[in-house]
C-alpha cells in the first residue's frame, strides 16, 4: 500500500493478508500495534512482539505427536460409556479398536490402520482403552485384569463383553479380558454373532483387509448423537429430556478421558472445561446450556470430563476419583490429586482446600459438579473483569458468596455449588420443575446476574454462562485485534480504531458490566475493524472465513473441523449476524434462538487469526508427544 493511497482495496487486501499468512508459516507469534499516519512508508510484513494470547478455544488432538500418523488421522479416543452407548445404540457396523497409546505395538500400528481404513472409505474408528487412566503399566485402574486387586475392576470389563455380545474377543489368557491391542468390527442389529470380524494381529496387513472389509463405509456416532440420545432415554421425574431429537447437530460438548484430559492441561492454548456427568442430577439441571451458550459464541469445543471413570457405578464407587472415603483408602485418589493440585491450583469451590486426601495423605480442593471452567496452562496473573485468583484457570462459572464477590477480600468469599437441589429442567420453561430452589432474595436480582433479572436457579445459571463465555470471548477479540498492524492507515482511523479498543479493554475490566455491555463492546470491535478498512468487507464476495478456521472464538466461519479426532463439521459457512444479547429470553439461546457468532472482522484479522491457529495447532502437537513418564510415580 503506497503513501498515497490509504484506500483498501481487494488488490491490497490480498497483499495484507498473504503478508499476514507469510509471517505465520515463518512462526511468528504476534503483530505490534503501531500508529500509522498519512506519511508512512509503504507497508512491510509485520513485525514480531509480543501480543495478548488470544483466549481462543484452540482445537486439541490426542494422538497428535505419534510418528508417521497424519494430522487427518480417522482416530476417535473414547470413554467406557461411549462404547457401551455405541454398543447398545449405535446402528449400522462399527470399528473399535481396544489398546492404548501407552503401548508401543499399538501406537507402531497406528499409521497403517490408519491407511488401511481410509482404503475401505471408513471415517472413523473408535479407540478405547481399558487402561482407564491411560497409564501403561503403572496404571491404577486396568480393568482388562481379570485379577486385579479391586474387585470392581477385574469384573468390570468383562460386563461389557457379555453383555453386548463380544465373547469372540475372550482372550485366551485367563488373566486378561482380551488381548491388547485388539482390532474388531460390530454391528449391533447382526442376526448371527455381533462382531462381524476381529484380529490381535493389527501389524499384519492382510489381517487388517479382512477385518475391515467387513465393515466398509462403517457408521459414526457422535458425542452430539451420545449426549442427546442419553438424555432423551434417561429423564428425570416430572421432566422432558434436556435435549430434543435432532439437536445433535449443533453440538460442542466432547466426552474426554482421564490421560485426554491430562495432556489437554499440559497442552498451551486455551480450553473450556466442563466437569460434570450423566449420573449427576446437577449436570442434567445445567448441560443444556452449557452447550447452547459455547453454540452461542462460536465455541466449537468443551472437554467434558466424568469423574467416575466408568460413568455408571455412583458415588462411593472404587471408580470415582473423587472420592476418597474419607481416610485415604480410596484406590484412584492419587489421581485426583495429582490432576487438582498439578494443573488447577486456583480452583475456587465450595468444599475447601482439602477435600479429597490421596494415599500419601496428600490433600486437594473436591471440585464442583458440574464446574465449567477456561484453562490456560500458562496463565499467572488474575485476568481482568473476573474474580478467579490468578492462575491457570482462567475463570470459572461458580455462585460467588461472602461480603462481596472480589477474591481479593479478606477472608475469601465462598462458591456455592449451582443446582444444589435443583434436579430437573427442560428445554420447554413451562415443564420447568418448580421448588427446591437453591439461590434466591438478591442472588435473583439484575446487579448479581449481569443485567438479567431472573426468577430461578436455571435462568441464573444461563445468565452466569453467558457472561462467563461473552468476557472470554470479549478478552479474545481484544487480544486478537491488538495484533493488527496499523501501519498505513489514516490518522482518525488508527485514533477511532484505538479509541474504540481502550473502550473495550475498559468493558472487559469492569466486574459489574453487563452481558449486553460485552456482547456490545465486541461488536464494537468488528465495526471498528470495518471502519479501519474503509468501510468495506475487504472485497471478499462472499463471507466466508479463512478455510481452517475453527479456533471457536475465530469470528469468521470459515472451513471447519473439530480437531482431535472427535466431532467434525465441514464446509464453508457464512459469517453469521451479529446479535446484542442480553433481552432475548434466557432459554431461547441456543439452537432454537438467533445464533450469536462472535464477530465478522475483516480479512486481514481473519489472517491474524489464521496465524494464531496456525501456532496453537504446532504447539499442541508438541505438547501431544509428551509421554506418560511426566506424571508422578505417586500419582499413578
């Protein structure tokens, strides 16, 4: 763009962003925000500085880091529940395969099976393994041993064998349930046995031809499809399903394990985390819109984690890690504090700092359930607009009590669970379940709900999720424009750009802002974006975003796709209006309201954005090739 010429035009767009694109293969980490006047040079490829982390929802791939395994690999890591959910309701043939990634003869086999199911067209195979921590052979809960110490484990695998029909499975070693890893296809509705074909051998090529020709074009069932299908099947009394059919589409939750969610903590970039269980009446009050609020702002993933690692056994369960019965007795103990007091050493929650006391008589904060929470494994500071002490959580949705909601009173205030004797709600208010209300007099009122005035529990809940995903998303948008070079543009539009950026940097710090405050403030950011550019769209024609996108706060959707193996949504989609929120009706906000997208900036941010993808996607794969040898002995 020469001196002369500040008017953008879609040449100089183009050559802005294949600026922009340039620096991210080059591995830049940010662009300095400068002030450009009239008589600027010509404009160079930025800079490096060191700009805000965006507070992105960065896509994670578990298997990311395995030697020759493609970043497209067809690998869906899966929970107990999730298989016995496709076992019990999937239709059509399946491929699941049972070993974990601490194996070396697993992970060696991975990238032939790989090649060899995408040969046969199959999209997906499901990988579980009965190592339920993911741990090799320090693992403290492998329920593949038939003679395991804990009862409950040596038993509890081979329940799943019997019950759904995989009795070709049976290992010939009377200590073990089957053989690891074992590759199988299945189909639930088959007239003769259920599994269709099997190997031990996942080395040998023929044997991986045979298995899978018998399973060609194999069906998928999504976390959208698990979620709602239980939901659906299991209603509390006097309540419809939280979900409706069909809704499995528009879906962000996905199920992790406990070793998923380890290396999630230890990968950089951002993550939403959500705590909670389909056991959990607690959950069935809030999951709704937990999901309908991430929808909402673009949010493409929430991790969600069940502490009870089969899912299915209830409190007081050898599985619940959670649980510690109270003396330090508890087999998975060590894992939960190892998970608690490693990576969420700034946990605000009702049960005090030692509410769980592991084997070695170490104790850690019993979080909440259902907690949803951000995590950012190397934030340290206490970040604006929150009362989340300063650490790697972020923030998280808690009920604030005490003198006043500020964790910088004297004493701390305390964080009352949500739903505490609320165990039903709907999708449909007049089905609501009326009484046992947890919150109510001023925790109802506007100033404690920002902004929204609420008559019970749920509404409340909606109001504190929305605002706790409109300030991160705000937070995002800031930090990402901050990382627009200003280079060449006229003096009143750097001045009115930055005007407008202070504004929000004073929203995003105000405890008491409004929902529509910030929703506002981030729309004011696209419009500020648009008005740098000259007014116009950057001569895209047609809307769409950058072709990779999916970094769930990215404001522009472009070509998407949930890394990590688990939901996919593909194709181009256009850059969604923008709605203030904050008067629609509060359960009207998610797949049957107006769908809120952060914002639609302009191509050159939506380069920015790009990059920053760009460096959380190479950074998380590093992360990915850490090993299990990083968690403590102790902690197995």
């Amino acid at each position: 763009m020469s001196n002369t010429n500040h008017s953008l035009t879609r040449g100089s767009i183009a050559a802005k962003a294949a600026a922009l694109l340039t620096a991210a293969a080059l591995g830049l980490t940010g662009f300095a925000l400068t002030g450009g006047n009239a008589a600027s040079a010509a404009e160079t490829t930025p800079t490096a500085a060191t700009a805000a982390q965006s507070q992105e929802d960065t896509p994670f791939d578990y298997y990311a880091g395995i030697p020759n395994l493609p970043s497209d690999h067809v690998f869906e890591n899966i929970t107990l529940e999730r298989l016995e959910d496709i076992l019990r309701y999937g239709k059509g043939n399946f491929v699941i395969l049972i070993g974990g990634t601490w194996d070396s003869a697993t992970t060696a086999a991975l990238p032939a099976i790989n090649t060899a199911v995408k040969a046969q067209g199959i999209e997906k195979i499901y990988n579980f393994d009965p190592h339920l921590d993911n741990a090799g052979a320090d693992t403290l809960v492998n329920i593949n041993d038939k003679n395991n110490a804990v009862d409950a484990f040596a038993k509890r695998f081979q329940q799943t064998i019997d019950e759904f029909g995989l009795t070709d499975l049976q290992s010939k070693n009377t200590a073990n349930v089957v053989d690891l890893p074992t590759l199988f296809t299945y189909n639930k509705d088959n007239t003769g046995d259920k599994v269709l074909a099997s190997t031990a051998n996942v080395a040998d090529s023929a044997e991986l031809t045979r298995v899978l020709g018998t399973a060609k074009n194999a069906a998928t069932r999504t976390n959208g499809q698990f979620y709602t299908n239980y939901y659906l099947n299991n209603v509390s009394a006097g309540a419809a399903s939280v979900f409706k059919q069909g809704e499995d589409k528009d879906f962000s939750l996905i199920s992790v394990t406990y070793g998923e969610l380890e290396k999630l903590l230890q990968s950089p970039g951002n993550h939403y985390i959500f705590f909670g269980a389909t056991w959990c009446g607690n959950t069935y009050a809030t999951i709704r819109y937990v999901n309908q609020e991430a929808r909402k702002y673009g949010i493409k993933h929430v991790y969600t984690f069940d502490t009870i690692l089969d899912s299915t056994s209830g409190k007081g369960s050898p599985f619940h890690i959670r649980d510690n019965y109270n003396n330090g007795s508890h087999p998975l103990s060590d894992l939960y504090t190892h998970l608690v007091n490693t990576y969420l050493p700034n946990l605000v929650t009702e049960d005090g700092s030692h509410g769980v006391v592991d084997s070695q008589g170490v104790g850690a904060t019993r979080l909440q359930v259902p907690l949803l929470l951000h995590y950012n494994k190397n934030n340290a500071a206490q970040l604006p607009g929150t009362d989340q002490p300063a650490g790697p959580v972020t923030d998280e949705v808690v009920d604030y009590h005490g003198k006043t909601a500020n964790v910088d009173a004297k004493p701390q205030p305390t964080a009352r669970e949500y739903m505490l004797n609320w165990y039903g709600t709907t999708y449909d208010d007049k089905a609501i379940i009326q009484g046992g209300f947890s919150i109510t007099g001023d925790d109802l009122s506007a100033a404690k709900n920002y902004g929204r005035k609420v008559n019970n529990d749920r509404d409340a809940y909606i109001a504190q999720a929305d605002h706790f995903y409109s300030l991160l998303n705000l937070r995002g948008e800031i930090a990402q424009a901050k990382t627009v070079s200003l280079n060449g543009y006229s003096a009143g539009r750097v001045a009115a750009f930055k005007k407008t950026l202070a504004a929000a940097e004073k929203t995003v710090s105000d405890k008491k802002a409004t929902i529509s405050a910030t929703d506002t403030a981030t729309k004011n950011i696209a419009n500020a974006v648009t008005a740098l550019a000259g007014g116009n769209n950057g001569g895209s024609g047609n809307g769409n975003g950058s072709g990779s996108g999916d970094t769930g706060n990215n404001p522009v959707a472009g070509n998407t796709d949930n890394a990590g193996g688990n939901d996919s949504t593909a194709g181009n989609k256009p850059s969604r209006k923008i709605v203030v929120a904050g008067n629609e009706p509060l359960s009207r906000t998610g797949a049957e309201a107006t769908v809120i997208a952060s914002v639609a900036l302009s191509l050159a941010l939506t380069a920015a954005g790009a990059l920053a993808l760009s460096r959380n996607r190479g950074d998380a794969a590093a992360a990915q090739a850490l090993s299990d040898s990083t968690r403590p002995t102790s902690a197995r």
